[in-house]
C-alpha cells in the first residue's frame, strides 16, 4: 500500500506531505482545488509520461517521492521484480519510488535510490497501483492479466502450473529436435571436421608423460660428444693415473697407508683411516658409474632426427588442440563423443518426436480440464459481477468472460478476455473499449469487488467514479468501496458526501494564498472537521448541516460495524 506521498514543486502545489492510512481513504474538495494533480502526482510515480508544464512556475524542477509497503503475494511479485532488476530493499516488503521532472522536459526516476529507466518504473507500478481513471495503469485493461484474475478468482492456479510445466518440457524438446531437424549443412561440415582431428590425433599415438620422456633424451643426443667427454674427464681424473698426475683414487690409498701408518703411534687416527675407506669406495662407485654412462654413449644423428620429429609432432598438435599431451588426448575422446551423437543423430530425432508427441497429449489432456474448469468459472465470475452491477446501478449492462480456444502455452490452451457491454441494447465489448469517466469506473468497482481476493493489486485508486450518480447511489458505493479496502487499500477522489461518510482516513484538499501565490494544500480531518466537509458538501449550513453530517457519519459506522461483525 501507498503509506507516504511527498510532492514538491509540482504543477500548482508547493511542497505536500500526506501519509495515507490501511482501508478506504477518501479526499474531498472543491472542483478545481487540485484533486486530480494528487492522481497525476502518483501516475507520474508509476511512470507516466513527464512533460514540462508539471513543474511549478519560476521552480528548477518537480519531484515525487511514494513510499510502498507490500504484503503476501504483492510482495512476492514486487521482490521478483526488483531482483529481475537488480534493484535491493533496505527494508523487507518496503519500496520508494522516486521520480524528478526538471523544467526542460527531462525527468529522473528511482527505485531505492538507484536510477532506472521509465520502462522499469512501469513495470513496478503495474505491481503496486491501478489508477481507475486513468486507463494506462489499469490491470484490468490488460488482457493479458484476465486470464491470471481467472485463474486466481477460480483457485485453478496449481492446475494451471501443471499446464506450465509441461508446456516448458515440451519447448526444450522442440528446440533440441529443430537443432537437430535443420542445419544439415553445418553438420556434415561439422563431421568432416572431427573426423580429420580425431584421425590426425590418433596417428600421432600419443602418450601420456611421453613428452618429457623426448625432451630429455633430445638433451641426452643432442649433446654426446660433450657428454662423453666430460665423463671421460671425470672418470680418468678419479681411476686412472697419468703421468706426473695420479688418479683421486691413487692419492687416497697413499693417504690410508699414511695414516695406518700414524695409528700405530696415535689411535686418534683409527677414524680418519675408516672414514678415508668410505671415500675410497664411493670415488670407486663413482669412476664404474662414469665409465658406464661414458661406454653407453650413443653418437646417434638419426635417432636424434626422429626424436626431433616426434616432439615437433606434438608441438603442432598442442597448438591446435591443447596445452599439454594429456589435453590433446582429451580433445581426441571429447570429438569422438560429439561424432557419435552427430552420427547417431536419427535416433536421437526419433525419440525426441516420440517425447514431442506424448507430451502433447499430455497437455491436451490437462488444457482440456483446465478449460472446462474455467468455462464454469466464468458463468459464475459473469453472475457475480452482473449483481454489483445491478447495486450500481447499471441494471442493463452486461459482463461476459470470453474464452476462445489459442495454440496451448503456458497459461493453457485459452484466450481469456473480459467483455462488457454498459448499455441495453449494445453488444459486447472488450473493457479498453468502453467510454471512460465514472461510467468506466463502476463497472471497474464491480469488477474489483467480484475479484478483490483474486486481484494482488496492494493499492486501488478511484478518481471520478461518482460521476453521474445521486446521494443514494453514493451509499452504495461508499459501501463497496469500503468493502474492496478490507483487501485493497483505497484511494478515492468523490464529491459525494455520502460516499466519503464511509472512509477509514478523510483527507481536504484545498487551495490557499501564500506570498501572493495560489497553491493546493492537504489536510487530514478529525471527526469534528470532518463534520464540517460533509456538511459543506451537503450543501446545508448551521444545525441542520451539522445534522445532517453526523447522521451520515453514524450510519456510515453503523454499516461498518454490522459488515465487521458478519
């Protein structure tokens, strides 16, 4: 519901705070103190259209701000829409709308305090308010809604889930087999494609860690006559003696005899001798090992092209097909995969159209209980708003819910679209084609009392809607308007007084002088001034208006009262 509305700047009004309670809120005035800007202050809240000549004269631009609060299903759907836009709430169920009119024509809107487009604006305020009388923030003037206030009015919503479901299903299988159905062309290129790289990866014969196996021995060829040369070297310098120069092996037996030699007078050395022992048969190890390495060192050119070649090979592939052995050979099982479906294709076509087939007898079937359900519905949706009508006085128009069958979707396999015809003797008319005015805005009341608990629209505004009607009448309205905001909150804009006697928050709305200026100024209303607006409005002064004022009050409560206790 719409708990605060503040508006600066805007149009002939200055600055205006007004915190709108629960229930039925009625504002009364004279013609011509500024009513109906109140309506067009919010209809610019839900993204009406922003043109210059909003903005007060001699100011810098106009501003709007409303501040929502949501619960139930409303909330539901609000919070789905702001996380659609990405838009977060400070508080849980609460929303501010914002919106700034500069004097060039330019506007700025804001949801939470974060910029959004007029588009998105709109898309919130269909969730939050329906302005009857202004037809462009009307739901019910929305075909699309009628079959969702339908549905809800019948409580076939879980019935029409089912119908979603498998409408969902049977898309994706229709997309799967229009994939596979078209683009033959691209699939027999597709074919040639994996064919060629699984045939090019699998004659290579890949293996895994084999890379890294060829870089070393390419360093082992590569460079063989170093090798054997440095071995030669190290091997010669430790085993084999030379002239003027003893081997490492050498020097260390005459060391051990030294020093046995020194532990005959000194046993300190008995560990040196052992230790110069172990040296001796590491070294020993050491000089076998090179001389191995040495002989076993192949001078091999060939051999040294071929694993040349070989790792020339796997660079091509890694650079075609992956970063490393292991990725190529993956890429290799991934293509053979996607060929197998590809190939097999036919098969796959087959049961996706069985699937096709089966699933929509399935959806046929539930289509077709969910439209007879609805048929009933409608007979009954008809009748209920038909007697509103008939309390409104509108004994001579007609409501009909149209259904026409439509290929099935996810809503079912129904067009549904809500029909009237306002006068005896007219034939029945899509609701945006009825004549607008108080005349547009009973049947709209009628429509709204029948389909109050299956219509999430938290906030309900009448402008207009006694247009045309006597006290009388004004009683009865008042009475059902009182009734739609025990679901709804109300907002209506009336000159009868015997309408406003039943509102929960009574609001004035005025124009006064201030600095030369004229502006429109509202006030809410305590029981006593509220005495005096209905006597105004009834047209009586002194005792016999007041009177006659709290006579309207008491019965107004009284019916309250009885309704509450029922």
């Amino acid at each position: 519901m719409l708990t605060e509305l503040r508006v600066r700047d805007f149009a002939i009004i200055e600055a205006l705070d007004i915190e709108f309670a629960p229930g039925l809120n009625v504002l009364t005035g004279e013609t011509g103190a500024g009513k109906s800007i109140i309506v067009d202050c919010i209809a610019l809240l839900l993204g009406d259209r922003a043109e210059a000549n909003m903005v007060r004269a001699g100011a810098p631009a106009a501003w709007v701000e409303g501040v929502f609060l949501c619960y139930g299903a409303a909330r539901a759907q609000v919070e789905a829409a702001l996380a659609e836009h990405g838009i977060e709430c400070d508080e849980p169920g609460q929303l501010t709308l914002a919106r700034e009119v500069r004097a060039n024509g330019r506007s700025l809107a804001r949801v939470n305090g974060r910029a959004v487009s007029q588009h998105t604006l709109r898309a919130l305020g269909e969730l939050l308010v329906d302005v009857h009388g202004q037809s462009e923030h009307l739901s019910l003037l929305r075909v699309k809604e009628h079959v969702n206030l339908l549905d809800r009015y019948a409580g076939l919503w879980a019935q029409r889930q089912r119908v979603a479901a498998k409408v969902g299903e049977l898309r994706a299988v229709r997309r799967r087999l229009d994939e596979l159905q078209h683009g033959e062309r691209e699939r027999a290129r597709r074919v040639d494609m994996l064919k060629f790289q699984i045939e090019e990866i699998r004659a290579a014969r890949l293996k895994p860690g084999e890379e890294a196996a060829l870089l070393e021995e390419h360093t082992r060829l590569a460079n063989a006559e170093a090798l054997a040369a440095y071995a030669d070297e190290a091997h010669a310098a430790l085993y084999e003696s030379a002239r003027g120069a003893p081997a490492a092996l050498d020097l260390i037996a005459q060391a051990m005899r030294a020093i046995a030699n020194l532990t005959r007078f000194d046993s300190r050395f008995e560990e040196y001798h052992q230790s110069l022992a172990e040296a001796n048969a590491i070294i020993a190890e050491v000089a076998r090992t090179l001389r191995d390495y040495r002989d076993a060192i192949e001078f091999n050119p060939q051999r040294l092209q071929k694993v040349e070649d070989r790792l020339e090979l796997i660079k091509k592939l890694k650079r075609k097909y992956g970063e490393t052995v292991e990725a190529v050979i993956a890429f290799a099982e991934q293509a053979e995969a996607e060929l197998d479906q590809i190939e097999h294709s036919a098969a796959h076509i087959e049961a996706l159209q069985q699937q096709a087939q089966q699933l929509t007898r399935e959806i046929a079937e539930i289509s077709s209980e969910l439209s007879g359900a609805r048929q009933a519905a409608a007979a009954r949706l008809a009748q209920g708003v038909e007697a509103e009508l008939q309390d409104l006085r509108m004994g001579s128009a007609r409501f009909a819910v149209q259904i026409t069958p439509q290929e099935p979707d996810a809503t079912g396999a129904d067009h549904v679209e809500f029909m009237m015809a306002p006068n005896a003797g007219e034939g029945l008319k899509p609701l945006a084609k009825i004549a607008s005015g108080g005349e547009m805005a009973r049947l709209m009341l009628a429509l709204k009392a029948t389909l109050s608990l299956a219509d999430h629209t938290p906030t309900l505004i009448f402008d207009e809607i006694d247009q045309g009607i006597g006290g009388r009448i004004g009683t009865v309205v008042g009475q059902k308007l009182w009734r739609l905001a025990r679901a709804h909150q109300v907002i209506c804009i009336t000159h009868l007084p015997q309408l406003a006697s039943f509102g929960d928050a009574h609001f004035k709305v005025e124009k006064i002088q201030r600095h030369g200026r004229t502006m429109t100024a509202v006030r809410p209303l305590d029981r006593k001034a509220r005495l005096e607006e209905l006597a105004q409005m009834l047209g009586t002064t002194g005792q016999a208006g007041a009177a006659g004022a709290a006579q309207l009050l008491d019965e107004a409560e009284h019916c309250k009262a009885t309704a509450t206790a029922v």
